[in-house]
C-alpha cells in the first residue's frame, strides 16, 4: 500500500474548513497578515494558514 504523502497531494486536498466568527477589524487584520507573510515569503496562503493555526494550538497547548 502506497503511503499518503501530504506533499503528493493537490493544494487543499486533506484539508477541512474552519469557521470563524470574530469582529471585522480582526478578519481584515488576519487577511492582512496572510498577505503580508505571503509577499514576503513567496509561501502560499494555504501553507501561512496552516502555520498560523498550529502556532495557535500549540500556543494553548491544543
């Protein structure tokens, strides 16, 4: 059985939605981090979703 690489998949494939409801200054202040990181890295806003997320639950022991 071949093994699942996350690296042999699609962007998005393996990945599930979370909803978020917070007041609109702080999604316009996410959305601008996202950018930001993206520009200066060059790394897509998948992969700077996700570390943003695992920090978040590391962070809180999670």
């Amino acid at each position: 059985m071949a093994e699942d690489n996350a690296a042999d998949r699609g962007p998005g494939e393996g990945l599930a939605e979370v909803r978020l409801f917070l007041p609109e200054d702080l999604y316009r202040a996410f959305h601008r981090c996202v950018w930001i990181l993206v520009n200066e890295t060059g790394r897509d806003r998948l992969d700077i979703m996700r570390e943003l997320i695992h920090d978040f639950l590391v962070k809180h022991g999670c």
